[in-house]
C-alpha cells in the first residue's frame, strides 16, 4: 500500500519495516477528547485508518494499532464546569458513545484504546526524566508548569514544513500559549501543568499536576510502539502542533528518530461552509443520524464516496446517494450467481486501488460496475443458467465477502 505522507509529500510504501511474521505494521492514531459526541468529522477520520487496517489484514499482515483518548484536558474539563457534571464521568459517557458508534459503523477496534488517565504513570515518568535530561524547564512563576525546550529537538518542523509565523498563528489557534512570559521559546509545548484548584491533579516528582496535551500521545505511543512505527495518522487539524510536538518529545525521550517512517492525515469535513468545529457548533453526529433511522452502512459508504485527503463538505445528497448504491449492491448480492459475471477482477481491483492512497471513489465504482453487470446478466431473458464452478467463476459469495473485508460495508 502506498499513502500519502504528510512529512516529505509524496506518497509512500507503508507496511511492515521488515518481511516475516515478526515484523507487524505498527500504527498510531490520535483518539478523541470526549466531551461531547463524535461528529461526521471524527467518524471519517477513523474510518481511514480502519481501511487501511483492512488492507493489512488482508495482505496477512499482523497489525499492532494504538489509539488513545484524551480523558483529561482542558476542553473536558470546561465542558464538565459548564454543565455542572463530574469531568471523569463525563468523559465515560463519551468515551462510550464513541466507541457504540464506531461499533455500528463496523470500525474494527484499535488492539490498545488507551486513556491518559490509566496511562498517568508512564506520562509521568516520561515528563520526570525529559527534566532530568536538561531538555525540559520549570516556569518561573511558582505555577509548577513544565514545558518541552524545543532546543533539544533539532529537526522540529520537518513533518509540518511550516515556518515559525505559521505555527505561532496555529500554536494559538490550537491550544497552545506562544505569548506566555517566561517561555525559552514561544513554541515551546507544555509537559506537565501544575496543580490548579478545582481541577484533577495526579502525584509526581515534580509535584501535583496533570499532563500537557501532546506529551500523552509521545508517551502511549512511545511504551506501547516504540519509534520508527509505520503510521501516525490523524486528522488534518492534528499536523500541527500536536503532531509535530508529540513526534519531537518523543523522538527526544526515546534518542531515535523519526517517530514514524509515514504522518498520514485525513482532510476535514465541512458543513454549511466551514469546517466541523465543536467550537463553531455546525456539527453533524453519527450518532444522531443512526437514531434517526440511517442505517450505518449507508453513512459509512457516503463518507467513502469522497477521497480521505481532500476537503469534505457534507452534503445530504450524498446520504441519498450512498442509500441507492447500497441498494444496488445488495440487490446484486441477492442474486444467485449467473455465468457472465465473474467476480475475480472486482477483488483485485478494489486491493489495487485501496493500495493507491486509499482510493475509495474508484473502490466503490468497481462494486457499482459488478452490481450493475450482475442486474443486466441476471435480467436478460433467459440468462439465470447456474454458475458453472468448475469454469472458475467465484460467485457472488466472494465479492459479497471482499466488500465485507476491504470497505467495511455487509451485503
């Protein structure tokens, strides 16, 4: 499979960094924060990753794959202080919604899903010994905050290539504080925040607090991954900083680099002209559309319809759309299997094009032509004469279980 990788821009081989069944594919991707409930954007995003996880397996490749969840930072918190509710089970609630979602939108589970909460220690340790190496630096001010020395880690920007205007503009966007005094560098993330009233804090060597936001995802992926994984993957929105920032504290704490051999981004989805923003509010939820009666393959074939990379505006027709393809399809698969329809060039094809970037529009248009094919074969007078097995047609059973396998969708 080749993807595009964000770092160099051009698409890239991404698979096991060795042959063997030792040598699995190791992939990380960033989790939600779970203050609310996941909306189409979310939802395209893991379905990239869950493609290409699909890929894999279908290649009899071994995949280890990681995905986190933000269970404790300030969005949280703030939305737990708005609503008068318990930040941590808060947090539950969502994190439980998400995962019934990508449950019914038939997104094969990460092996490790793995919160911040119960990933404290090694978050911890992480932070403690960044600060012993010199790398790290207390703020002056008595707050007990600690942030990353951006110093340390010469090769910083190479996987965004933004120049430094541009990433104080998004630093700020973003969640971070380039005009904070104090700070060695305006870039400069942090690592560990100091205890502050009213908010949860956790023991450490340098004293009560909670962790930063990017130095969760160094430290999961880090103890989990190692560096030189083969994907860290994630919305576009999460380039940068996040995933700039995470791959240089970890490439630091580990003293290996890169951190990933590929940084693979899913674009964003758009609703009435922006992009889905739980700041903006012009959300659209999964969740809300299934309890409405959609059903979830027909949404998870509307958001394929559109390749991963590009800019997604989420249009209603779409849905419509996606209803009247899977109709088509299942009305195919009804059909017992008839000479004239061989349905070997439909697997191949969609591994060909899964294998270019996740080329899914040109994915689901191979099923399209074998639906269609099959509907004009099986309605010709006199055309239903049964398969003949032994001329090696494989029948409407294997592309039904390819579809399956390779795009998520049951027919």
């Amino acid at each position: 499979m080749k993807l595009f990788d964000s770092a160099s821009q051009q698409l890239r081989s991404v698979g096991p960094a060795s042959p063997g069944p030792d040598s699995p594919v190791r992939m990380y991707v960033c989790g939600i924060t779970p203050y609310d409930a996941a909306h189409l954007g979310h939802i395209a995003t893991y379905l990239t990753f869950d493609l290409a996880q699909r890929y894999w397996r279908d290649a009899g490749h071994t995949v280890r794959y990681v995905q986190n969840v933000t269970d404790v930072d300030d969005p949280l918190l703030e939305r737990a202080k708005r609503d008068t509710e318990d930040w941590a089970q808060l947090a539950h609630r969502q994190t439980r919604r998400f995962a019934a979602d990508m449950a019914a939108l038939s997104v094969i589970p990460p092996d490790q899903y793995v919160g911040v909460v119960e990933s404290m220690p090694e978050v911890v340790e992480m932070v403690d010994e960044l600060l012993a190496a010199g790398v790290a630096y207390r703020m002056p001010d008595g707050t007990g905050d600690i942030y990353f020395d951006l110093s340390s880690a010469p090769d910083f920007g190479y996987e965004s290539g933004l120049d430094e205007t541009q990433m104080a503009e998004l630093f700020a966007e973003r969640g971070g504080d380039p005009d904070r005094m104090g700070k060695h560098n305006r870039l400069d993330p942090l690592l560990w925040c100091g205890a502050r009233d009213g908010e949860p804090s956790w023991p450490s060597p340098m004293g009560l607090g909670r962790p930063g936001w990017h130095i969760e995802c160094s430290a999961i992926a880090v103890n989990r991954l190692g560096v030189r994984l083969d994907v860290q993957g994630g919305g576009e929105d999460l380039r940068f900083p996040h995933h700039e920032m995470s791959a240089a504290q970890a490439e630091v704490a580990a003293g290996d680099s890169p951190f990933a051999r590929s940084y693979v981004h899913a674009g964003l989805v758009g609703w009435q002209g922006e992009k889905m923003s739980k700041s903006k509010g012009n959300l659209v939820f999964a969740s809300q559309l299934i309890a409405e009666g959609v059903e979830p393959a027909a949404l998870r074939l509307a958001l394929l319809s559109r390749h991963y990379r590009g800019y997604r505006e989420w249009e209603t027709q779409q849905l419509s759309d996606a209803q009247q393809r899977l109709a088509l399809w299942r009305s195919a698969a009804a059909v017992p299997a008839v000479d004239g329809v061989d349905t070997r060039p439909l697997v191949t094809q969609l591994r060909k094009h899964l294998a270019n970037d996740l080329d899914t529009p040109r994915a689901l248009g191979v099923v399209d032509d074998w639906a269609e094919a099959v509907r004009t074969v099986s309605t010709a007078p006199g055309a239903a004469a049964p398969i003949d097995a032994a001329a090696g047609n494989v029948g409407n059973t294997d592309a039904c279980d390819a579809v399956s396998a390779l795009l998520g969708i049951e027919l």
